[in-house]
C-alpha cells in the first residue's frame, strides 16, 4: 500500500462521516446571494465515496463528481445510488477534471485538496467554473482536545509508531498554508474561512471501520503493526457500544477573478 492510495481500502470509507450542514449552509448561503442565484450548480472533485457528495445533496445540490480512484468512485456510486442520480460520477482529478468549460458555479474538494497539485489544480478549476464561481477547499479532522478519550487514544498510537508523520487530511500542517495556496495565482480572490465544530454518533462497529480506512498509519507502521494498533483500539473500545467522535470541519472559500 502506498500514500494516498485507496484502492484496498475503499469498502472501509463507507464508515467515514461527512462534514458539517452548517458550514456548508453557510458558504452555500453566501454563493447563492453573491451569485443572485437560488439553483447551484457543483462539482465535487476527488470526491473518494462521496461523503462530501451526501451532503450536498441533503442540501439539495446537483451536479457532478469526480473521483480518479476506480475502487473509490464504485463505492461511492453504490453508497450514493439511494439518493437517485443528482450528481453525475466520472473518472478525473482535480489537474484534469474532464468537465465541460464553464458548466458549474461551486467547486468543492473534501479533505483532497492537498493531494493536488495547487497550479494546475486551479487552472483546471478556473476553466470549469461560470464566472465569478467559487471553489471551497473543506477538511473534516477530529476535535482531539475537546474528547480526553480520542487523544489519549492517538497518544497510544504515536508510542507505538514513534516516528510517524500524519499525511492525512486530519493532519494540521495541510491546513496552515491553505488561503496561500488558494491564492498563489491571480485566478481567485475574495477569500473566506469558516469552521464549525460537530458530532457524530458511530457504533463500535463502524468506528473501527473507519479505523480501518486510515491510509497513513497503515502506511508507516506496516500491515503487523497496524494489526496490533487495530487490537489496542478494539481493546480500547470493548465496553463502548456506540462512540461519539468529534469534528472540526473547517473551509476555506474563493471567488473567479472574472466576476
């Protein structure tokens, strides 16, 4: 297994949660009135099984997604299939989207945008958007400090990979330099950030599932260490039927310079 890449553990991510409806109502909110328009049209890129993608549509959006993964993007069409076709799934990457010129209003990208390369990534971006749209870049890492449980819980990890470095989304340093990346060329402007803090309720089940799903400390440790972290967080867990996990899902908007 390789960094970043999700083929093996695609059928875990469906135990993953989505990101906060009121930081996506509000950055909707202010497209909608920024645009005069009530009907957005998105593209939700390097999208994985969509969880970014449910959300949209229980706001109810439309529009595309896009998800280079194979493994990924069947998950997600099968994950998603309940909600009826509001968004087209298609093969592609934020450097090549695959999208007609000029076809959506929003673009989003869900806990991926430090995946892409930041230049060819906007470009591409900038040709798909109508003028003056938007792009959001949303990220979903756990509140450690507002749960003891969860911290201590990647204290016990840490000890038992001592030199690992996190490459996730989660991990803080793909966050510090976001608004420098988004506006390191004079495609976008008219930056804003929003964050909001949520909850979600998971059965022990599921929690380890999305346990599972983790790329980089699978990575770094090796698949017998992670089979022992595996174990310490079962062990953990074994008298906790359900979990509540927090988050922080936090976002960073910018507006096409050709408003």
């Amino acid at each position: 297994m390789k960094h970043g890449d999700f083929t093996e553990l695609a059928a875990e991510y469906v135990n993953r949660t989505g990101y906060s409806l009121t930081a996506l109502n509000v950055i909707s909110g202010h497209i909608k009135r920024t645009l005069g328009k009530e009907k957005l049209t998105l593209a939700d890129v390097g999208a994985g099984t969509g969880k970014l993608t449910e959300n949209l549509i229980q706001l109810g959006f439309s529009g595309y997604t896009v998800e280079p993964n194979d493994a990924m993007r069947t998950e997600g069409i099968k994950y998603l299939k309940q909600y009826g076709e509001k968004f087209k799934w298609s093969a592609g990457t934020a450097e090549v989207t695959n999208l007609p010129d000029n076809s959506v209003d929003w673009v989003t990208m869900g806990s991926s945008f430090h995946w892409a390369d930041t230049q060819q990534a906007l470009e591409d971006f900038a040709r798909i958007l109508r003028p003056g749209g938007f792009f959001t870049a949303i990220f979903n890492p756990r509140d450690l400090e507002r749960s003891e449980f969860h911290l201590g819980l990647e204290g016990k990890i840490h000890d038992m990979v001592p030199n690992m470095k996190r490459v996730s989304s989660a991990s803080a340093k793909h966050m510090m330099d976001v608004d420098k990346k988004l506006l390191s060329t004079d495609l976008f402007g008219d930056l804003f950030f929003v964050e909001a803090p949520h909850e979600e309720l998971m059965t022990r089940d599921r929690y380890l599932g999305a346990w599972r799903s983790v790329n980089d400390i699978r990575v770094q440790a090796g698949e017998e260490l992670f089979a022992d972290i595996m174990k310490m967080i079962e062990a953990e867990t074994a008298d906790m039927p359900e979990i509540v996990v927090p988050y922080l899902s936090r976002a960073w908007t910018v507006r096409l310079n050709n408003s």
